[in-house]
C-alpha cells in the first residue's frame, strides 16, 4: 500500500479516539477559535475575509465574525487566514507546522456543509492534525530549510483527508483527493523577511485547496496514489529527499502527534518561544538596573528566521513576530507579549533594548521549535544575570496547559459561551449553535 492508500484507510476507518487525543482535539479547537475571534475583531485578516465573503456561493458555511453563509471553499478560506493572521496558534513541534489552522477551518466548512454531528466533527478534526503533523515530521524542518512553509505544505493533505472523511469519500476517492492536494502543495516563505501577508494566506488557501480537492475526488478527479513517495512526489520534489512509509506511518493509530502539538502563549513565532520564556524569568532579576547587551541562545534553524541584520526593526507589525530581538526587548520592557504589544513599533525604550540584542547559535539536539532558552545580561555595573528554561511552555507535559488554554480563550473570545459549547463538542447534534456564536458582529473587546 502507498501512504497515501494507508492514510486514507486509517482516516476513513477511524471510529473512536482515546481521551488523552480527544482532549487534545477540544483543546486546539477552542485555541483555534479564539484565535480566529481574536484576528477578526482586529481586522487583521480583512481582506481575506472580503475576497472569500464576495466569492459567496450557497449558504453552506459561516465565515468567523461575519453574519451571512457563504460556500464552504470560501468559508475554509476565510477562517484559515483568521486562525493564523496574528501569529497566535498552535504548533507541532516536530513538523515545525501551524497544525490547527488549515485542518480546523476546513472541517468547520465541510461539516457545516454536510449537517455532521459534533462527535463526527472531532473524528474528522483528530484525522487531520494527525495527518498534518505527520507529514512535517517525517523531514524535521526539511520544508523551511528550502523556503517552504511546512504548515502549507502540509495543510492541504490533512485538509483534504479531514474533507474526504466528512464527504463520506470511498478509500480510492480519498487517495485521489490526497494526490489532487498534491498539486496544490506549496507556500514560499519568501514573506518573512518582507513583512507581505502571504505567509498569514497559506493556511486559508490550504484549506481551501483541500476542500476542492476532496470535492474534486467526488466528482471523479484522479490523483497519484504514490503523491508522497513517488520519484516525483512530495517529499523528493519539495524536501530534496526520499522518505519511505514507515517515517509518516509509524504507530499510526497507537501513537498520537496530536497529543504533542504547543499551544502559543504569545503571538509570535513559535521558534522564538523558549528564549522569550528564560527572558520572562530573566526580567525580575535584572531589579531595573541598566543593561548593556543580551545574549540569547538559539537554534541554527530558528536563527535564520528570527535573528540576523535589521531584525532590530522591524517593518510592520508581522514582521516584528519574527524578530527575537524586538520581541524579547518588549517582553522585558512590558513584562508580557500581546496581540496589543505590536500596535506601535517605535516606541524608544523597546527600538533601544532590542538594538542591544545578539544571539549565539547553539544545538542541544531535536527539533529547532523543542530546543531549550538561555538569556544572559551584561549589565552596566559588570555583573552579569541569565535565565534558561528546558523548553517552551504550552507543550506537552507543561502543568499550566489546561489553564493557559482556557485563559488564553476566554480572553480572545471574550466570554465563556464558546468555551462550554466546545467542552460537549461530542454531543452536539451539529456545528449549528457553535456557529451561531461565532457569528458577527463581534462588539466585545478580549480584556
């Protein structure tokens, strides 16, 4: 069997999905949400949400903070670049991939669509942030190091897969639609170091690309059945390598990835999360006495995407989520990292600090995205003061998790209503008063 003809087979045959992925699967759908309310409220993703609301179509599926329906493709659109646009959603480690934000929108659209129920929404969304974190880990960081975002990639297959399940594809349907996404897979990252909005788009079209592909398959569309592992298939074509099998496959069904996927305590870049966790440690320590320059560990993987020339001021407002060094400045000026910390870059104080900000390249081993954070301080009076953390917090294991998460949601959604909905998220009979409350307009303010 190829990868895909197992994928597929896996996904379709799924029936039930033990507690701890269960949770795991209300847990990046809540974050999602909030996310997707957050970026909304603030307009962020305006323009994606106009093109989509003007593609319009039947009345399949909601578009997040609006007040009509829309065709699901452009509802996945949408609500794809909503839970991505500031930067504030999970990621898997290992796949270094945004695994909600492609997956989620895709199967809210689709499952609007087709009337399923809440339990068969949370089979269809277990299936695809498997599948997506999956994909990225079979090559650790083996999409970004050719300047290709792995959540974009990625997306489009566990979009399509989550799709064909909720379309109720047969297997050889579903392996078409994988090897239809296939010709959809893509995402240059070429925008991180412009500060363009291409990277905020990647998940809304990947989405999208997924849907199509699925309805596409439907409709008797044929793909590759070898999309992954064929001479030119994914990984040989856009990672420069082979992969077999077993690399994507391994455990399947007995072990869960999407147990492991990082909820974000800060709207940045993930790669940057451990060094600004030590910098939050590091701040009281420093009793407000002047400093002279900050070293900062990292990743060579991370370094190249959030370090190096001119990182010290960024150009826009996204492009300062990719910056350690303006990042870590405001976070020891303000003590915290918000949606609201990026309103206004030039503020002296920050644009100083960050100005004194270097790194220096270090490698504990594993993934760029799990490395340990250290910050040093050289301070003015010739002492010095660091601050280090294992790893970033929101992972796995992290005790705060269940706490961080609902805190973090009730804040981007502004309320509890959506909270509880997705805490019985099995039992709904459909998506219909999920989606009703996430409808606009969106009046109240996060606090």
């Amino acid at each position: 069997m190829t990868v895909a003809a197992e994928l597929a087979r896996w996904a379709l045959d799924l029936r039930g999905i033990p507690g701890d992925a269960a949770s795991a699967v209300r847990r990046h759908l809540l974050d999602g949400l909030g996310a997707a309310v957050a970026a909304a409220r603030s307009g962020a993703a305006r323009l994606a949400v106009d093109v989509a609301s003007a593609l319009g179509g039947p009345p399949e599926a909601t578009i997040i903070g609006g007040a009509g329906r829309v065709g699901a493709p452009a509802a996945a659109l949408a609500n794809g670049t909503l839970v991505h646009a500031l930067d504030f959603d999970d990621t898997h480690a290992g796949g270094l991939v945004h695994a909600t934000a492609p997956v989620l929108p895709a199967v809210l659209a689709v499952g609007e669509e087709v009337g399923a129920s809440g339990a068969e929404v949370a089979v269809a969304l277990a299936a695809g942030l498997e599948t997506i974190c999956r994909l990225g880990a079979a090559v650790p960081h083996g999409f970004h190091a050719r300047g290709l975002h792995a959540t974009s990639v990625c997306g489009v297959f566990a979009a399509a897969l989550a799709a064909a399940r909720l379309y109720r594809l047969s297997p050889e349907q579903a392996v078409n639609a994988l090897g239809v996404a296939g010709s959809q897979a893509g995402g240059l990252l070429e925008s991180v170091n412009t500060g363009a909005s291409t990277k905020q788009l990647h998940p809304g079209l990947a989405a999208l690309g997924g849907v199509l592909a699925a309805r596409l398959a439907a409709a008797g569309a044929t793909g590759p059945a070898s999309v992954f592992e064929g001479r030119y298939g994914l990984y040989n074509v856009l990672a420069g390598r082979q992969v077999g099998g077993a690399a994507v496959l391994a455990g399947l069904g007995e072990r869960w990835e999407l147990t492991r996927i990082t909820i974000k305590p800060y709207p940045v870049c993930q790669l940057s999360h451990a060094a600004l966790d030590a910098a939050g440690r590091l701040r009281p320590r420093l009793g407000g006495r002047d400093v002279d320059e900050i070293v900062v560990e990292i990743h060579p993987d991370a370094a190249q995407f959030v370090c190096g020339p001119g990182k010290e001021r960024p150009a826009s407002a996204y492009a300062a989520k990719f910056s350690l060094p303006w990042c870590l400045a405001a976070l020891l000026v303000d003590g915290t990292l918000t949606t609201a910390t990026f309103d206004d870059l030039d503020r002296p104080e920050v644009v100083a600090l960050a100005a004194r900000v270097r790194h220096e390249l270090a490698d504990s081993g594993g993934v760029a995205a799990g490395q340990p954070g250290r910050v040093i301080a050289l301070l003015a009076d010739g002492s010095r003061v660091e601050a280090a953390v294992e790893r970033s917090g929101g992972g796995p294991g992290d005790p705060a998790l269940d706490e961080l998460v609902r805190t973090k949601a009730a804040a981007n959604l502004g309320g509890t209503a959506v909270v509880a909905t997705v805490d019985v998220l099995e039992r709904l009979p459909d998506l219909t008063s999920l989606m009703a409350a996430l409808r606009g307009p969106l009046t109240s303010s996060p606090p």
